[in-house]
C-alpha cells in the first residue's frame, strides 16, 4: 500500500535541551517548529536522526511526540520517528505516536548483531500489526548498520499494510533510480541523503527529508519549486548554492551541525548529547561563513 | 594503569529469557555461571554482546549485573559489560556496577552518530573520573559502529586510571600484533575474535575473552593450557577442532548460536529477543553435528 | 589549462577479432565506427577500456589507433586511451598517438603497486612534458586500481600543460558535483558511469563518454538534447528506458556486453580475450530482452 | 596434485636496474642471488611482485627468467613468477620457463576487467594443458585486483594437474587456517604475507615466500626453525624483532622498500620503475633505524 498525503520538503527538528543538556527545552522547540513551518515545509519530522531519538530516555522520547504534535496542532502533517534496538519497544512506540493522533511514523530498524532481510520484515509487520498508523520504510545504514536494499523495501511496501512510504539515507542515488524504476514511480520515496538532493528530485524522489529549514529557510522549498517548473538552470544554481552547508552536514552529522548553526542564529537549542561534542571552534567559524555566503547570494 | 587480576579464559554468560521472551529466567542463570565455573573458566563476564546487554531494559540489565555477582559470590572475578549509546547513562552503569562489588567493567562505545577519537576518549575518562573500578577497554567495531585504534586504546590505558585492560574483538590479528609489540607485552590484552584464538595467544594475548565453554566445556581452557606448555603440536590440534564451532559462532552470532546450543544440550535459555531470531532448523543441525563431532574427537 | 573541443557523446569503439580471438578485424572496426558516427556521436574514442586496450600488443594497439584514425578521416574528433603501468610506456603511445594526429589522448594510471598521489602527478606530467596533445585525465578505480581524488585532478588540470579535461568513472555522483563546483564548472567533465547518466548531466557534466551508441544508436543523443533543452520529463522518461541496459553493462563489463550486443545485431566483433569470457546464453536472452524492450518503446 | 619440492623459506629476488632504470644490471642480480642462497633459503623466487614483473618488457623478462636460472644452476630449486592480462601470454610465459627447467611458476590473474571464478579456473587449467610444470597458485588481491577464495584455490588444486601448491598474501590468517584445516594440512600453503609470518606458521602454513632475506639474511630462517623446534618464545622473539621491517614493507611496497634497503647495504639495485618513486628521504632514515635494532637485537 502506498501513501500520498506526504511530499515535498518533510522539515526535521532537533531536540532542543537545556544548558546542562539535561531537560528538553519545550520554549525553543515551539519555535523551533514555527521557524520550520513558516520555511513553508509540507510536514514535520520529530525524533528522527536530528532529534537525536536514541539518545533520549523513554520519557524524553514521549514528550518531544507529544508536546510537537500539540503545539504543530494540524497545521502541517507529523511524523514520528522511532529506531528502536528491539521489536517490542519500536510496537509500544509505534502505537504511543498512534494515540497522540501522528500522521505516520517513520521507522528504522537499529543493529547491534546484523539483522537478516527476514528479521527486518517480520520487525515492520508486527509493527504495521499492532499500529494503524502509516510507516515511512527508512533505511540509514550509516547510523543504524544495517543496510535495506531496495528489493527489500518495495516488498514490505507491497505487502505489509502500513508500509506505505520509502525514505532513502544511504547517499547511492542507484538505491533512488531503482525505486522509481522498479515501481514505475508508485512508491513515494523520499530522499534522505542532503548532498545529494538534486540528483534525487531529478531521479524522480517525491520529497526531501531534511533538517536544512532550520539554517537556510526556505531554499530547499525553493529547489523543489525549481523542479517542479521543469527550470534546471535555477534548480542547478540553487543546489550548487546550498551544496557547501549540505556536504557540510554529511561530514560533522545533522545534530552536531544544526545545533551548532541554531546557536549562529541565537536561537539556544543547547548541544548534542555527551559523548557527542559540539562542533570545535575552527569549524564553527567555517559554518559561520558558509551560511554568510549563502545568505548573501540569496538576497 | 594495568590490571593483572584478568588472565586466561574470560568466559560469557548469555541472558535466559522464560518462555515469553519476556522474563530473565534466573534459575537458569545460576546454571549457566555454575558450568562455566565447572569448565575451569578464570573470570565470568555478565551482559556483553552474548549476555544481549543492548536489547535489556534498565531493570533487567540491573537484575542480571546484580544476580550475577551474588551468585559467582567470589568463585571467580566478575566483569560487567557496559555499551551505552551515552556518556550519563554509561557513567551510571558504571557507579551501579561498581557498588553491587564486580570486580571489573568491560566498555564499548555505542554509536549512532560517529564518534571521533576525542569523543571517544572522554566517554572513558567520565567514567573512570565517577567509579573507582578497573576498566577493560572493549573494541568490537563490526556491533558497536566504532573502531577505535590501538594507539587511542593505549593512549588510553596510559592516561587514564581506570583504563587497565583491552578486549580486542575486530578479528584482525595486527591489532593484537601492534599493542602486544607497542606495549612491549605490558598491557593485558584479551582477544574476543573466537575464530583467531590460537593465533592471538601465539601472538601475545593474555587471555581469550569467550562464549565457547558454555558449549564445549574445558576445550578452551585446554587450548590456553597447550600454549602455556609450549606444546603447538596439541595447540593447533585443539584448535583446528575447535575452529568449526568458532566459525559458525563468527558467522550467526553469539547470543543466537549460544542459546541454540544450550537447547541442544537440553539447557532451556530460550531465545535471543525479536528482531533476532532463532536459527532455522537446517542450521541447528550443523550446529548438532559440530558439537557431537568436537566431543567424538574429545573423548 | 582547459579544452572545449570535446563535449556531449563521446561513443567508444570494442576492438574487433576474427573468429580465433587472434587477429583484429579491421573491416568490422571500419563499420563500427561508422555507425557511430551515424548516431550522431561528437567524438570517437578509440583503445579505451570498451577496447580491451590493456589485452593488446604493441603491435596491436597500434595498428588499433592508425587505422581508426584514418578510417574517422576528421569527419569527427578522436581520442586514443593510454593505460600503461610504467611511464616511460605511457610517454611513448602518447607520442606515437600525437603523431597519428589523433584530437587528444584519454590517459588513465594502472596500478600494480599502488600509486602516490605525488606519482600519478609525475605521470601525466611527464606524458604532457614530452607529446604536444590535450590530455582527458581518466579515473576509473575499479579496473585501474588507483582513485585519483577531484582535488587531484583539478590540481593536474591546472598545472600540467597537456591536462584540459576530465573523465569521471568512479560511479560517485559527488565526484562530478565536486568538480562542478570547485572549478564553477570551468573545466570540462565528462561522465563515464553509464548508470549516473542523468544525474550527471543535471550536476553539470559536459558529456557522457559511452559505449551505448553501438547498441542503442542515438538514444544517449536523444536525452542530452532533452537536457539540453531543459526538458527533464522527456530527460527522465529517456533515462529510464535506458536504464536496464546502463546497469546491465555495469554488471557484467563494456567489451563483453557490447560484443555479445553486436552478436544480437549480426555485426560479428568476435568476443573479448580470455581470461574474459563470453556472457553465458541465459544471460545473452537477458540483453536481447532489455534491447529489444528499448527498441519497441523508442518507435 | 601437490607438490612437496618446495617448503620453508622462498626468498625473492627484486630486479636490479641500471642508473637509467633501463638495463637489467646482471651482475648485481647474480650478487643478490647468492645472498640470497647464503641466507639459507630453500628456494628462489624471481619474478614475483618484488621482481616488478608486470614492468618489464617481453625480453627483460625473458632474460631475467633465463640467466637466474642458469646463475642459480640447481643450488636451490627456482620459481618463475607469471602475472598475465590475457591467457594467450601466461600460457606462452609457462612454457618458456618450462623450456628454461626452472621447477615451477608462481601464478596470480591479473585483471582489468573483474574476472568470475569460471574464468580464473580456466586460465589456469589451459596454462596447466600445456606446459608440464608445477604451478604454485598465487592469490594476491591488493595488486591483482582480483581475489580467490580457499574455495576456489582447493578445487583448481584438485582437478588441475599442475596446480600444487598455493602462495597466500590476501594477509588475512582466517584463509590460512581455512586451507588448513579443509585440506587436513595437505595441501602445501605459502604464506606471501611478511606481517603475519608467525600466525601463518602456527596456522599450519608450510613455507614463507619473502623478500626479508635480501634485508636481514637467515633471521626469517631462524625464525622456521624455532617453530621447527616448537620453540614458541623464541619463535615470539623472533617475530616481533623483525615485525617492524615486516609491516614497514607492507606499508611502503615490496620492490621499492627492498631496493632502498639494498642501496642501504651498498648493493645498487636502482630503483623501481617509474610511475613507481624511490623512498623519501624520511623513510629511508626510519628504514634505516629498523634494519639497525634489528641488527644490533641479533648480535
């Protein structure tokens, strides 16, 4: 089964914490979703890799989901994410995000021992069993090391009920051509790889999941929007502009980079959790000037 | 800072679950300890990857630490397993381990985002700063998506007091090579790769950090004694016989492997948690006919 | 220094036997060439990896780039591919090949031992030091054994004389992004990863050097112009009719797949040199499938 | 088939150049020769990788093959190393050191294109029809660009007349132990990798194919011997009093570290060939240090 109520830019919060990176700052999270919504996102992603969701205590996790979906009140559609070590714990989440009212959830399995195609499957049918809740099939093997193929995933998306949308993080822009070929374009596939965010809407990627709204506004928007009028010359332009913070993102990871560019921005969503440590001063000098740059040739 | 109270046969308890997959089956804990007492082993390690530490709850992993040291009740040291995703938690575990009286604590970093070698290091330092309990500095890449180096595990075991011994598990025998030459054999160094053990303990290991006896009793400890007496001739007979069983545990896994063995031996440690699942009937016939042919060529 | 003769489809020649795999069978090479020439290509490259360059004589090889350069007799330009493991061999086809007045010469290092990046920069220089013709820096790692970084090339291309173009065949889109971006598009980069085909072309690659011409006639043509005309639903529709075939070729290698194509189209070009073998006859049904399919959707 | 002329240690030859680079200096290779033979190896290698075999012209190789052969004159047995594109020239190179009576050829593929299994089995078994000499099978991946499994080296040994022993340098123990062990210690394995020379011993192997003789004499033969003796401290000793030479060459290239050493020990060999550079002065000084302590720990 697939799902069409999701496309275009799917804007990705960071979890914002105190000074002590210790409480979740609800204050700069509200903002933190009206910054993203006002960039014109189509939805909201929340506790996905950027909001630093398997760093986070079972408490933690149910309040983001909750007090996001409050406070985003219908405006745009929600997403949940969970990435979970064991099949139990992804199904109580999973029905958790379904009772505060998500629209999907977003899932990937997480490894300690290597997951088989097998034990991946049957993990998203007991998940799409026990929840009635649209799942975006995500597949990051970088951070979650175990890698779906597409073969893999088109699969579940036939025949697991929920499993209605594909979000790609494996950086292959084959992994997005195979989608779309093999599907025949039917199967919503989201990229999720930001470096490659071009490639991907040409190869025919429905969406963008992306956390770059929170630095750079609404130019992703307005690389969708490129696409979208057939003008490649903008769209060319517009990617080789925002190219620089993307690849920037791929190397230092998307907490790190974000809360470190919020912090540019004055807006205190604290640092990553320990033992993950803020950017170090030379590269946050970099990131300064790489957002000077792109804000001056926006204007 | 070393420690010289580990050496030989560190052997690994897995976590029995009841029926349900739901509950630390205790009585069956105690069991497992006692036989792995009985096959001579010099230590007993709780909750590393064979004891599934990353799929239990907190209480569970609490229960398990606890139980675990009250009933060795000093037969042998006890090393608790440690592999938490952060710095706080890790720290916390550590304390609790410490106080419950373990003798030891074996840590892995766990990442989802990538950690960098200082990142590492402090994950380290925190907790040697907060509990007063030997560190055996634990590297198993291919589970935990880190690979830390044998310079940064040295430099560590140099400048940082807790940090007093290294378990290597990456499988490549220079490791063992570089921190058995670098430190000039000063630094205990336990190989976790079952499948490179006799190379490892020719190459300067001081111990064979192991599931293996929990299936085929004293042979490990047997080949430890072979190498001690400087007898390579039965050394490599007793390990080409045990070699089977290590390559299928490097293949399959070992919480998964254990505990299909512990049924065929009529030990009811039930089953690893979902997503992992039992091994298919085809290969617990291998697995059968491995360990009735080791305990032919034994007897 | 950089070249602009050279852009859009650059077709590759297979190097033609008799039926003993012995002798090269000119009269073929002769028709081959013209059909490409007939598919509109903007260039002809002769002796690259299509060509089995690396499987020749001396002797061959250069009867090979004489006698295709007549035959091509200027109606368009011609490369000839230099794939030498010592230097002072490279510096000799080069010479022989400027001599011949082929347009340029596509120079790729071949690696026993590998190769510094200080040596791969001594190679070229050396080429460009001692034969007065522009030089396409190819970079194909998987059969070359060596990965020459963009920040590499684009250091030869500025320094070295001869050095004005690039062909990337690594299969990594960020490669040609990079490139684009870091010389603001000013150095010619040519695609040679049939399977990125059209993501490299809307990064900003300024051709595509191909074998497909000599199975699907000027359907690569087809989706440039589509490009070229800001067209990308056409671009996209054109892609993937191609696709099969692209990853085909990926998968089992340009000079067995494309000879194995001309068999299916009775242009008898013998196979490629053992070791290398024929595709197997289920696999020959497979492209006569995938051809045939591209074929009936293009009229 | 196997073969038992050959075991312990086959020292290699490089091949010496003029000032040039461009005259086989003849003398020089007789010297090295009997060095080599004074060393007290059981047989010589020529041809190998340190021979920079894939760099020599037809006739350089053919004259190197032919004047160590008759230099040597049945002192010790002799290996002629082939590492072919095409089979058409293995074949001819079999039959040419056949015709020399050297005693057998060390084989590796060599590929540009991947080559499957079928084809690797083939290329030997034609080299194997028609030339009636022993043929060591020589799996080096790293600079053939092509990898063959335990798997495949046990069968091609047991259908293939000629194929009798294999030369193991993928430096990894795992596939030492795995024809060990599936052979029963039957099929006569060489151990081409220098950094696992005492793992691959205890592993079962039968010999060690090094260029360290030409560096450090009858250390590598001494260190045989204490594992002759079972004499498993001293054989520990030993290992880790040449391991940093041993990983220095893993490092820096067999024929290029040699040939600095060489000229370390006043023998002027020349260098390697270009694109191939010299050792920077830097590492000329640190292979210096090595070979100095190794000295100095041997008196």
């Amino acid at each position: 089964m697939t799902n069409s109520t999701f496309n275009g830019i799917i804007a990705y919060t960071v979890t914002p914490f105190d000074q002590n990176n210790d409480q979740i700052n609800l204050d700069v999270m509200y903002q933190i979703i009206d910054d993203l919504i006002n960039s014109g996102a189509e939805a909201i992603a929340v506790l996905g890799s950027a909001g630093e969701c398997v760093y986070l205590s079972e408490q933690e996790w149910q309040l983001v989901a909750q007090q996001s979906i409050a406070h985003i009140a219908g405006r745009v559609p929600v997403i949940v994410g969970i990435c979970e070590l064991t099949t139990k714990k992804a199904v109580e989440r999973a029905i958790f995000a379904h009772d505060l009212g998500a629209d999907a959830i977003m899932v990937s399995p997480f490894s300690y021992y290597k997951l088989t195609d097998n034990e991946i499957y049957d993990h998203y049918q007991s998940i799409s069993d026990n929840a009635a809740i649209p799942i975006m099939i995500y597949n990051n093997p970088m951070s979650c090391g175990v890698d779906m193929s597409p073969t893999l995933m088109l699969n579940m998306i036939k025949h697991i009920e929920q499993a209605q949308m594909i979000k790609e993080s494996s950086g292959n822009i084959q992994r997005i051509h195979q989608i779309y070929r093999t599907s025949n374009g039917s199967v919503p596939c989201f990229n999720g790889s930001n470096h490659i965010a071009l490639d991907a809407f040409n190869a025919g990627a429905q969406g963008w999941c992306t956390v770059t709204p929170n630095l750079i506004g609404d130019l992703p928007k307005q690389l969708l929007q490129a696409i979208k009028n057939n003008d490649q010359t903008l769209a060319k332009t517009l990617f080789f502009q925002q190219q620089p913070l993307l690849e920037f993102i791929t190397k230092h990871g998307l907490a790190v980079t974000v809360k470190a560019g919020l912090t540019i921005k004055h807006i205190n969503a604290g640092d990553a959790r320990l033992p993950l440590k803020p950017l170090p001063a030379s590269e946050v000098e970099k990131l300064k000037d790489i957002l000077t740059l792109i804000n001056h040739n926006t204007h």
